[in-house]
C-alpha cells in the first residue's frame, strides 16, 4: 500500500474516533457516570454501608449479643432502656446496646443481598445461556419453567421456599431470595443471547467455522452481559428488601444473637407504639442501603444504554 | 472440473401456515480457481441466499435446499453440520458487507484473527499472534502489531473491512465469497478494498464470488457475470460483452439507469419502473414481464429457458423471449 492510502486510512481513522475518542464501550459509560449526581448520590451510600459494614467490629461500642442493660427492662410496665450515656441509641427489648445492633446487622443484611444476588445471577447465567444457545426444546423447556416462576409473585414464592425448611437460618433465607430471581436473570439473559445470536458477528464467525462452544461462550454471552449486570445492582436493592421481609415475617435466623434488620424489625412490632426507635433504627437503614443500589443501579443501566446516550 | 460447480441450486423458505418462498431457483454456475465471478441484482433477487446456501449457513428448520453445490468434488450440500464447521473458514471464507456489526464488539481484533488461526491451522497462540501481524499486514493495515490489541470502534471503516478480509483470508481459503463487502464503505475506500481483494485473489489463485448490486464492482472486478432476477439467473456473458452489448432487458436496464459523468446536465435517469415485488411467478412466465419493456404476450404465458445467445456470439447465456437487440443497445451506449 502507497503512503498515500496509508494517510487517508489515518485521517478517516480519527474521524471514526472522534465521537467516543478511542475509549472501550465500559471507559465511555464510566465517563457518563462520573459526571452523574444519581450515580455519585447511590455509590456514596453503598459505600458508606459497606465501610460501614467491614468497620462494625471495631465501630460498634459494645457486644451487640449481651444484654448489658437488662435490668433496666421492666416487661410489666413495658419499660425499654432509654437513650443514656455510653448508649447514643438506648437499648432493644432485652437491654442490648441498640447502636452495636444496628451498626453489626449491616453485615448481615449486606451478606445476604450480594450472596442472594450472586446465586441468583449464577443460577440465571446458567439457564439463560442453556436456552439462548441451544435453542429448540432446551429452550422452550427452560423458557416455560421460568414463566412458570415468574407467575408466582417474588415474595411469595420466597415465603414458600423459605417455609421449606425445618430449620430455618441465614442461609436458607439466602437461597429463598437467591431463587426467586433466577428466572429473572435466565429470562433477560436468554433475550439478549437471541438477539446475538441472529447478529452479523456471529454470522460471520459461523462463517469462519468457529466451534459452537466458542461462538457461544466468546461471541454471543460476552455480548449479551450488560443488561444482566445492570439488573445484578438493581437484584441487590430488592433482595435486601426480600431478605429483611422474610426475617421480619420470621423465617429468618432465630438466634437473635446475629442482629439483622429484618429481624430487629420484626420484634420491634410488639412495641412500636410506645417505643418507634427500635423500628425507625433498622428501617431507616434498610430504606437508605436499598435506595442506594437502586440509584446506582438505574444510573448504571442509563449510562450503559445506547439509547439514552447523548 | 471447476473449483466451484453450482447446479439448479433452489432455495425455498417454507413457514407453517404462510405460502413458500422462492428465493433462489435453479441457479447454475461454475467457478474456476483464479477467477472472480458477479452475481449481480436487486435488493431480494437472491444473491446473499444463494451465497449463504453454499457456505451452509442458512437455518435448518423452515428452509428447503436443493440442487448440488460441488466444491472440488464434494458435495457441499449433503455434508454433516461438523463437516460443514471444518471447511468453513478453511476452505470457503466469507467477507461481509457491514464491517463493523461483522466483527465482535467486545473481542480484539487480534483475537478474532488468531481464533481462526488455531482453529483451522492448528496454531499456538504465540504463532498465530505473528501470523495475525503479518496477515493485517498484508491487507494494508499500519502498525499491526498495536492494532491486534484494538477493539473494532477504534478502527476505521476501511479498516474494519481490511481485518474482516484479513480474517477471511486467514487460512488461505481456495474459495472466497465477498457479499457486497464495499457498500458500507465510502468511495474512496472503496475502491481500495477493490484493489486489494483484487491483488490477493490474483496472488494466492483464489477463486472469489462476489456479490453485488453495483455494476461499478463487477466492470472493476469480475471475469464472468451472473445476472439474477427473482431468484433466477437470466443472463450470464463474460463482464466486457456484458457491458457492451446487454442482451436481457433487465441487464440493459440496470445498466441505463447508472448516472453517468459524460452524460448531458438535465437528462433524466431512466429508472426500472415498479419494484423486484411486482414479479410473476417463474412458472406462468418470466418474472420481469410486468416491468419489461420488450414484453410479448409469450412472455407471461411460455417460461424463457436459458438458452445460448442466438444473435451474439461468445460463450453466453439468456433467459430471454424478446432481447434488447444489439444494434439499439450500441446505440443507446453511444446517444448516453
């Protein structure tokens, strides 16, 4: 090739570039996101709560499983510890230290919504990639099977498998909430492996004879991830809601020793007329910690859309 | 025996409750090692079908192939899926025509070459990366080495098409199928990936088919011409008798109606009036009847055949009642 071809392939090369200046699909989103107050008000939050998480041990002023104040609780007269010194939040039901339960449950809550969402997504990858491959009967077995999950409203059908066990823990109310959304992910997944796989790449990757493990697993379910990433953030927001719903209904961890939100809310119920604290407390948090998922979830699948792109 | 040998190819596309369609309908054509050759037509005249038939990448369900596809020998059309798979790529490569959505967005450019390379030529990786340098190389893409760890929105358009024809090229292919692999592309860059498809098939004896719907390409390009109408071939001449003397009313129509520099300002393109949708059906007679010019009342009754040219000579066919004379041809090339 002459220089001459060789300048006008660099002159129409940054021509191309000139919209999106050479950067990756994932640099440009990131660049979008930095700029969005949405994004940066939803990953503070997390943040804050997953620092807050990891830093409770040490954070926390007392054990959150002893009932320090015990002889301040009078059942009779409905008496609960007050705020007082040492105590910035007074004490729960038993006379444990409210603010070590609070800051300990974040823990738990944050545990179980990233392993639920986690399962959930495997489980998801799994079927989605089974159906949106193969095709056929595989498809159509795996596809109605969903529908059939999907029919069942989410908390319920956590509810059902959760009340499937004997003896309920933390780990089953993990794999209740991490259920319910593998449809979810297997249905979104599948979608977007069909839309690939009628794609001119993978047309012209069949044409080079690429082995159908490859076009599958390097052509097609790459290209079919972000949504499914996207609706992951989103997944944590709700499974953490899932998760305290099925310890506050009691098909939580009965060993209260562990504080969890959920489970702090649902003893609180006895009480919330005289004492609201004990409800506002792991409330608050479980409102804050899921809204924040959800804007970093939904800025995330803005920035990600081609669509929404200006 | 020629490298290719396509006979009476028919393609049917058959959907439970709708009626069949005929996309592609007793095609024959032969292609020699070395030699380029056109399939030219409108937008739905089966070209990209009769293509994809040959490489095997049409769907099963809903699809009926039949007729014969010889390539040196065997016949393509009766091999198993995992036969099919082997020669893909290796034998019969295939260039498409939109650059960009051909290539996998999330995958390197490099990837995509030497993917191909261990696939079909048993490479390491390590061997393969020095062989994707030099293929890309080849195409005339500068800077090769940087360009392997590039994704394909940070290429150019002409680009783009040289990886694609790099990676089509690959493993030396005896058989390239180039399905109008310029007209994503600007003029410019056209006629470069023209020039280079025609040195690399000139330098390594491949034989390539190339479809289109530009007459541009096939004068630049091709030694032989297949002209397809509704699914059919109806004229086949070698390109300069094509050019020079169009026999099918069609041919000379979409000859006529490509806008010419030396012709006077003002004069007005004489388009092929109706669309490829107002056909007959090939059995009740020829499909281009309602949009001829020349037609005669045997022309919706009897089913033209393919039959040599009776009044010019030359190793031609035509599928034809009532051609474009010769005389009136030559002097509409002149008057224009």
């Amino acid at each position: 090739m002459s220089t001459r071809t060789d300048k006008i392939d660099a002159l129409s090369e940054q021509a191309a570039r000139g919209d999106d200046a050479g950067v990756s699909l994932a640099a440009a989103a990131w660049r979008r996101l930095r700029r969005n107050p949405v994004f940066l008000v939803g990953s503070t939050i997390v943040l804050l709560f997953v620092v807050l998480a990891i830093l409770s041990p040490f954070l926390a002023p007392h054990d959150p499983a002893v009932p320090m104040l015990g002889d301040q609780v009078v059942r009779a007269r409905n008496q609960i510890p007050p705020v007082q010194e040492g105590h910035p939040l007074g004490g729960d039901q038993v006379g444990r230290d409210l603010l070590s339960r609070v800051l300990i449950g974040s823990q738990q809550t944050l545990l179980v919504g990233v392993l639920a969402t986690l399962i959930g997504l495997a489980g998801g990858l799994v079927l989605g990639t089974l159906a949106g491959a193969m095709g056929g009967w595989v498809d159509t077995v795996v596809m109605r099977a969903v529908d059939v999950m999907l029919s069942i409203p989410g908390l319920l059908l956590a509810v059902s498998i959760g009340a499937l066990f004997a003896r309920p823990n933390q780990y089953t109310v993990i794999l209740a909430v991490a259920v319910v959304q593998i449809p979810v992910f297997a249905r979104l997944l599948r979608g977007s492996m069909l839309a690939q796989r009628h794609s001119d790449h993978v047309l012209a990757a069949r044409a080079l004879g690429v082995r159908q493990r490859s076009i599958v697993f390097r052509h097609m379910l790459p290209n079919s991830l972000g949504p499914v990433i996207v609706q992951a953030t989103l997944v944590l927001a709700i499974a953490i809601i899932e998760a305290a719903a099925l310890s506050f209904l009691g098909l939580g961890n009965p060993d209260d020793r562990l504080p969890e939100w959920g489970q702090m809310l649902g003893q609180a119920q006895n009480v919330i007329d005289s004492h609201p604290q004990l409800a506002f407390w792991p409330a608050g948090c479980i409102i804050v910690v899921a809204l924040g998922f959800t804007l970093m979830g939904e800025s995330l699948r803005e920035a990600l859309d081609p669509k929404s792109r200006r | 025996m020629a490298l290719l040998e396509v006979r009476d190819l028919s393609v049917v596309f058959q959907r439970r409750g709708e009626r069949p369609f005929t996309a592609v309908d007793g095609v024959s054509f032969d292609v020699e090692p070395g030699q380029t050759v056109g399939l030219v037509g409108e937008s739905g005249c089966g070209k990209s079908v009769t293509s994809l038939a040959i490489m095997g990448l049409l769907a099963k369900r809903g699809v009926k192939i039949s007729g014969s596809a010889k390539f040196d020998g065997t016949e393509l059309l009766s091999l198993s899926d995992r036969q099919m798979r082997d020669r893909r790529g290796r034998d019969l490569g295939m260039v498409f025509q939109d650059p960009l959505s051909s290539l996998n967005p999330v995958v390197s450019i490099g990837l995509q070459v030497t993917e191909v390379l261990e696939r079909h030529r048993d490479m390491s990786r390590k061997q393969a990366s020095v062989e994707a340098a030099e293929l890309l190389e080849k195409v005339g893409i500068p800077d090769p080495k940087r360009r392997l760890s590039e994704y394909p929105h940070q290429l150019s358009g002409g680009m783009r098409q040289r990886a694609l024809i790099a990676i089509a090229l690959a493993c030396r292919p005896r058989l390239l199928i180039a399905d109008e692999p310029t007209t994503a592309l600007d003029v410019t860059i056209q006629a470069q990936i023209l020039a280079l498809l025609a040195d690399l098939v000139r330098d390594t004896e491949t034989a390539l088919i190339m479809i289109t719907h530009d007459l541009g390409v096939v004068a630049g390009l091709c030694d032989e011409v297949n002209v397809l109408y509704a699914g059919r071939v109806v004229e086949r001449a070698g390109r300069h008798d094509l050019f020079r003397v169009p026999r099918h009313p069609y041919t000379h129509g979409l000859l006529a109606s490509i806008p010419r520099l030396d012709a006077p300002r003002g004069e007005r393109l004489s388009p092929i009036k109706g669309s490829v949708s107002d056909n007959i059906p090939w059995t009740t007679g020829c499909a281009f009847a309602p949009r001829c010019p020349n037609a005669l009342d045997t022309c919706v009754q009897v089913t033209p055949a393919m039959e040599p040219d009776p009044v010019v000579a030359g190793p031609r066919l035509l599928r034809c009642h009532n051609p474009v004379e010769p005389a009136t041809a030559a002097e509409q090339e002149i008057m224009s």
